[in-house]
C-alpha cells in the first residue's frame, strides 16, 4: 500500500511572464510518505506546492491524484480531493479559540442553524489528542498558544477533515529547537494516521529526521530524487548550493 503513488506530477512547466519558474518537473508522493522538497529560495519549491495546491494552474503538464489525473480550478477543488496546505502562517484566527479555529468554514449546526458549540469543543480536543497536542481545553484562543502548538492544531484540523496529503510549507522557520521537535512528533503522527506528507524546508536538519525521501529542486529544475539512506545532510546541501 505505501508503495502506490498518491501523487504524480507530470512534465510541470510555469512561466510569469518571460520568467520559467518550474522547467518540466516530475515529482511523486507514494501513500503514507514523508517527502522533503527542499532547494534555496527562488527554487521554485512554492510555485511546484502552489499548482499542486490548486492556487496556481500549471502551463504544461498533468497532474495525477490516486491514479486519476485531475485539474484544480482553485484551492478548494484540491481540499475537497483531500489535499491540505498548511503555510507558514497557518491560516488561523488569532483572536479566536482553538475549537473555532479547527471548525473555521466548516462549523457544525444543530436543526435551528445555530452553531453546535459543544461538539464543536468535544471534537476539536480528540482531534488534537490524536496528533499528540494535548491542550488543557479548547476554549483557549491561539493567540496564548506557542509556534508548535499553533502548528500542531493547524495539523489536527487537515486531519480531522479528512486530508489524505498535507503539504507543509516552512513549518518550522522562526521557531525555537524545542518547538521544531514538537513539530516533528505531529508529523509523525500524521503519518502513523496513514496520511502522506510534503515537507517544504530550505532547513536539512528540520526534516532530516522525518523524510523518507527527499527531492532537490534548483532553478526550477528538479536535480534529485532520493531516499534519505541513500544520501545525507552533507550530500544534499552540496546539490543545493551548486
């Protein structure tokens, strides 16, 4: 089962304008795998999640999801497939709880129309419980809450919702090496809940740990495809770099 690919992504070709960001990529996601997309900035790492994501439309090329090849009209299209983007920000309401934020657009209501706030908090705190965030209640507001946690909820949110790939975009840039730690462990949780993942890190040692593979995109090429024994930190880094 973890060997059937997920994701194919076919001969991706963009341009902005005179600028050829991605230069005829292919790039697989087999089920229930740790990716790492890495390269430097101006790789074109993004723009290859951002197609994928249904927030760009590639120029050419074809895109493969569980063996039925698909078009993305928007970002919603890709999350009703059951592929979840988790940017840098996390796409969370600050000055709301924990429970709103994992229901955010999604909210469940009683017959009347009014939002069903208990079960909201209940399924909120498994949800988070079963990725190993273990918050004292739901009611707390994501403001009070550190990087990782923040993190962590958007993560159980994709999971409770049914994501079957999560793509991480620099989840762990701007936090402390205890926090990346607690990242880590919800991605591995995911993982364990039969989800596959792309890492995206210009980081090698954040998602070293974790990767079962890694491909290397440089110049909107991609230069790479490895599994993580196949290869190490030192290695890579010299690809990146070159």
């Amino acid at each position: 089962m973890e060997n059937r690919e997920l994701i194919n992504m076919i001969n991706i070709h963009k341009w902005f304008g005179a600028l050829h960001v991605l230069k005829g990529v292919n790039f697989t996601v087999r089920c229930k795998e740790v990716v790492g997309l890495v390269g430097d900035n101006g790789a074109g790492k993004s723009t290859l999640i951002k197609i994928l994501s249904g927030y760009h439309k590639p120029d050419e090329g074809e895109i493969w999801f569980n063996g039925r090849r698909v078009i993305f009209n928007s970002p919603k299209e890709a999350r009703m497939l059951g592929i979840e983007t988790v940017y840098q920000d996390q796409a969370l309401a600050p000055h709301l709880t924990v429970a709103r934020n994992v229901f955010l657009g999604r909210e469940v209501v009683r017959s009347m129309g009014f939002v069903d706030a208990k079960k909201i908090k209940e399924e909120s705190m498994k949800a988070l419980e079963k990725i190993g965030l273990n918050l004292r209640s739901s009611d707390l507001l994501i403001n009070f809450l550190s990087g990782g946690e923040r993190q962590g909820v958007a993560l159980a949110r994709a999971l409770y919702f049914g994501a079957r790939l999560i793509v991480l975009d620099e989840p762990t840039a701007s936090l402390s090496i205890k926090e990346c730690q607690k990242v880590l462990e919800f991605v591995k949780s995911v993982r364990d809940a039969g989800l596959s993942v792309i890492f995206v890190t210009h980081n090698l040692y954040h998602v070293c740990p974790i990767a079962d593979r890694f491909v290397v995109l440089s110049r909107g090429e991609k230069i790479a495809d490895v599994k993580k024994e196949e290869t190490s930190i030192e290695e890579l880094t010299k690809l990146i770099i070159s």
